[in-house]
C-alpha cells in the first residue's frame, strides 16, 4: 500500500506531537507541582518509563510493517527511536543534575558498580551513538555498515528491559510484561536472528564506526 | 544531639488563624497542667492538625522530638510502602480507603506468662499518648519527620510478663486479602512479620503508635497500630499488627526472607553499608521539591547516643 507523501507529513507532525505529551504532561506537573511528595523520582521514572516504553513500539514496527504489509510505517521508525533516545537523555539528566546532584564520585561508583545502572548506561551510549549515526547523511556515509550498527537497537532494548527488572524490590509487572514483549518482538526476528549478530560484531562494521564518528566529532569541534 | 526537650516555633506555625485557634482550643482542655513546658512544644504539637480524622484524646507531648522541619501530612499520608494495598507509593492512599481498623484486636502470646488478647480501644485509652517527633528514614533513601502519636512498646510488653526465655519479639500483619487486596496476588509472603530482639523492643525510643499529627492513623500509615522503630529502616516498622509474640529464637521476616543479601534483620541505618543496589550515604528528604539534593544519613538514622549500645561489640556490616 503506498501512501502520498504529503499525508506522510501530516502523520509525521501527529506523531511527533503525541511523541511529546509525556513531556509536556510531565513538565505540567512539576510547575504545578503535582509529582507528589518526591517529584526527582516521579521524573526519573515517568521519563524511564516512556523511553523504554517508545523503544519498545519502535522496535515493533518492523514486525508489524511486515504483518500488515503497510510500508510506509517504516517511515515513522526514527523519530519513534528519536524519542526514546530523547526520554533517555531527559531520565540520564534527571539522574545526573537533579538525582544525584552531579556528584561526579557518587555517579561513576553507580555506574561501575550497580549492574543495573551500568546496564541502563550501556543502553543509553548505545541510543546516544544510534541518534548520531540517525541523520540521512549518517546513513549514507556508512552504507551498508549502517544496518549493522544498527542492530544493537536490540542490546538497547534489552539492556533497557532489565536494567527496569533489576531496579524492581518486588512489582516485576511492568517490567515483566515490557520482558515479554520484547521476547515476542525477537521470535518474530527469530530466522534471521544468527545473521544479524555475525554483522554487528563483525569488526569491519565498528571499524567504519570508529572512523566516522572521529570525523563527526572533528566536524563539530 | 537531635533529640531536645524545646524546639524554637516557626514563623510558620504561628501566622495561621486556624492554628491560632487549635492553641486555644488545647489550652481549654486542660492538657497544658503539664508543668514547665513551653507553649512552642504544644503549638508545634498541634500545627497544622489536618482535621480528618478522630483526633487522640490525652494527647501529651513528649522529650523526643528531632530539631527538623515535620513533613506535610499531604506527603506523609500520600507516599506509602504499604505492600497490602498495592505497589506504588501513592496506591495505598487509594486502595486502603474503605479498610475497616474496627474492631481490632491484637493477640499476645508465646514466651510470656500472660498470654492474652488486648483491645485497639483499651491500647488507646490505657497508654499514655505522647507524640513523638522522629526521623523516619526508609531503606530506599528517602526519609520523612514525623509527627507520630504512641506509646512505648515495652509498656505493652510487660503487661504480659515475658519470661527470660523472651528473647525477640515477633509481629504480625493483618492477613486477610478480602481487606487487603494487594495480598491476593503474591510479591511478599504474607502475613508481613517482623521481629526485634528484646533489648530493642524495650528501649524507650521504640513505640506503638497510634496515630499521627494528633489524629488517629490513616489506613495507608498502618492503622489501626503499628510499630515505629526510628533508627531502623522502615521496613523494620510493621503496619496493622494484629499478632505479637515472645520467641527463643530470631524470627524469619519477610523482606529478610525474601531478600537476606539486600534486606538484613537488624536493618540499623548505616550509611557505611550500601544496599547492594543503591548506596544508603545519602538520602532524600521528601517534601523539598525539585532542586532539594540530598542529605547525608547518619549511623543510626542520628540515634546513635541514644542506641549504639544495643550493638556494641556487633559487627554491624555483617549483621546488618
Ligand atoms: C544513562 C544511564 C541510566 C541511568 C544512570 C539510569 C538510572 C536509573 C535510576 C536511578 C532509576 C530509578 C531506580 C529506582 O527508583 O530505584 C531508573 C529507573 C528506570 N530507568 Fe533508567 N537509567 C539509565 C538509562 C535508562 C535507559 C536507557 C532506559 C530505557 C531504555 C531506562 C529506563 C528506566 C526505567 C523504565 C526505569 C523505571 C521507572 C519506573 O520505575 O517506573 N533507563 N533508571
């Protein structure tokens, strides 16, 4: 089924609003001041939560373009990423200014030492170097290197799912039913699971990596 | 030293009509025979007494009060671990609406001469009610000051003359997931239970309290009678008892159970022993708003001169 571009737009503006609602619901409330009684940790976990939760539909699109045949859902994939990228950065800044007070000891003995902080660190630089390598540029600098840095959307997924599981004491709800579907997302990738991994890791597509994001870097220095 | 015998008033607590009128109010009952207190002490006692519930009869002030902003009743009442009734700190403000504290009984028994049953009415009416203002820090790094009402515990203790084979004493949650409806899923291994050892059960810091900003408890806080251990984690401070008991030996308890690397029996505040997953050096006091950082604990959740010779000799990184 193809759509015309210009409802692609409109689509795009929708969903680019919608994307942003937690935001501005969360930003409501804390000029209201309705975070309730410990308003850091209601934006450290409202912002975690819609992270992982638009990781999670962007990682679904793939499955369902293919179930419904509808391509043109494909081109909603990066801003759904972008926005799950933006919601980590708002909960990693929260955690760093707000949370911790950018106590630089406090914050790296965290990351080093509390697996489910050094796993939400490792999900978060991977969708930092995902949003970076996300322009159109990006893509066609890297070539074919580019979907295969790309699948380690899949370890930020994960790493996503079970730095939440980890931080749980005892309601695994949320973040069982995310483990869920998560795993359904991967059945679905199941056949060509082995293919991707052999790209990922394949040392070629990190030395191009590398490279790139050295001259990124020097551009913008 | 954080525990004074007067605390200077804020500003605050003295510009309101309302509380204005609730110092009279106490003057008039007569509570204010109490010779040589301050009239501070009794205004901060009664500031902002949020009018929603029976307020204690014979309510007396008391020396332990830490020198510390008291949290909003709002936060206090609305930011709430309480398992029975849900997960999420502001589940159980909802879900414990309708749960009924009468009539409520709480059972006595096990290494003690007088076994028995004691009435929540009787507790109320036949212990002395003070209110005491104590730090409450939970092992998730946030703390509150409250305003609670009590009584100590060992005073209900001896009543029912525990034997010296009385070595811990074991407390236990109301079971019935008809009235708590969180217990009809599992999550913890319910009934909740806690214990203390003797020593800590009687020492005059530790209460049953009653009630809490001069009225009885909110369900959400643990009415109708919960414990309140100050320089303990919360977790230590069981809700809705309705089962005591002496015991020989040191009680299985349920966090500890379910997590003995994370959640110790003893569970002292000490800022030197981490939670395997968060450091407990700092916590959070809650009610500061957005910018407020964090705050340095203190061993004993700053109880120390007044407990750290139940441990002496104790290593308390191991028994923690
Ligand atoms: C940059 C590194 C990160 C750090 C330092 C970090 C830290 C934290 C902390 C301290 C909490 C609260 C723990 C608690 O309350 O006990 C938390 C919760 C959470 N984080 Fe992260 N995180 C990071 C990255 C991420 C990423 C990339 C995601 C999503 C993909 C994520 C998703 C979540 C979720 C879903 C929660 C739970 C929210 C809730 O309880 O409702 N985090 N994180």
């Amino acid at each position: 089924m193809r759509v015309a571009n210009k409802n692609i737009v409109i689509g795009k503006l929708l969903l680019f609003l919608l994307c942003l609602v937690p935001a501005l619901l969360l930003l409501w409330d804390a000029l209201q001041q309705q975070l309730g009684a410990n308003p850091v940790e209601a934006l450290l976990h409202r912002s975690g939560d819609w992270s992982i939760r638009l990781l999670l539909i962007t990682l679904a699109i793939t499955p369902l373009r293919k179930l419904t045949a509808r391509g043109w859902l494909l081109r909603y994939r990066r801003m759904l990423g972008l926005f799950a990228f933006f919601y980590a950065l708002l909960h990693f800044t929260v955690y760093l200014w707000l949370d911790r007070g950018l106590s630089w000891m406090e914050i790296s003995v965290d990351i080093l030492e509390r697996p489910y902080i050094t796993l939400g660190f490792v999900a978060f630089l991977i969708l930092l170097a995902l949003a970076v390598t996300s322009t159109r540029g990006m893509m066609r600098r890297l070539g074919k290197h580019w979907s295969a840095l790309h699948q380690w959307v899949y370890a930020a997924g994960l790493f996503g799912v079970i730095h939440f599981l980890w931080l749980v004491k005892a309601d695994y709800r949320e973040p069982g039913l995310y483990m869920a579907i998560f795993i359904i997302l991967m059945l679905f990738r199941a056949g060509s699971f082995k293919k991707r991994l052999q790209r990922a890791f394949s040392s070629d597509a990190l030395r191009k990596l590398s490279s790139i994001l050295r001259c990124y870097t020097s551009e913008n220095a | 030293m954080l525990i004074r015998k007067t605390s200077g008033i804020r500003s605050s607590e003295i510009t309101s009509q309302s509380i204005f009128n609730q110092r009279r109010e106490f003057l008039k009952s007569g509570i204010y025979a109490f010779a040589g207190l301050a009239m501070p002490d009794l205004a901060l006692a009664l500031a902002d007494k949020p009018g929603k519930l029976k307020p204690i009869a014979n309510l007396h002030p008391s020396k332990y009060r830490v020198d510390a902003e008291v949290t909003d009743y709002k936060w206090i009442t609305t930011y709430n671990n309480f398992t029975e009734f849900g997960h999420g700190k502001s589940t159980p403000a909802k879900t414990a609406r309708k749960f009924k504290t009468r009539p409520w009984t709480v059972e006595v028994d096990g290494e003690c001469e007088k076994p028995g049953k004691i009435d929540i009415e009787e507790i109320l009416s036949s212990f002395t009610q003070e209110e005491r203002i104590y730090r409450f820090r939970c092992v998730e790094a946030w703390s509150m000051v409250v305003p609670w009402v009590g009584f100590p515990l060992g005073d209900l203790l001896k009543q029912f003359k525990p034997t010296s084979k009385a070595k811990y004493v074991v407390f236990e949650t109301l079971h019935d997931p008809k009235r708590m409806p969180n217990q009809r899923y599992d999550g913890l291994d319910w009934p909740y239970r806690e214990g203390l050892r003797m020593d800590e059960a009687m020492h005059p810091l530790t209460i049953l309290s009653t009630g809490l900003y001069g009225e009885i408890l909110p369900n959400q806080n643990g009415a109708p009678l919960r414990l309140v251990v100050p320089w303990k984690y919360g977790f230590k401070s069981i809700k809705s008892i309705v089962k005591i008991s002496f015991s020989e030996k040191q009680p299985p308890t349920t966090w500890n159970g379910k997590a003995p690397d994370e959640y110790g029996f003893f569970a002292n505040v000490n800022p030197k022993v981490d939670h395997p997953r968060w450091s407990q050096a700092k916590h959070r006091v809650l009610g500061g708003g957005i910018f407020s950082g964090r705050e340095k604990t203190r061993m004993f959740n700053g109880y120390a001169d007044e407990v750290a010779s139940l441990y002496r000799g104790m290593n308390l990184k191991n028994n923690f």
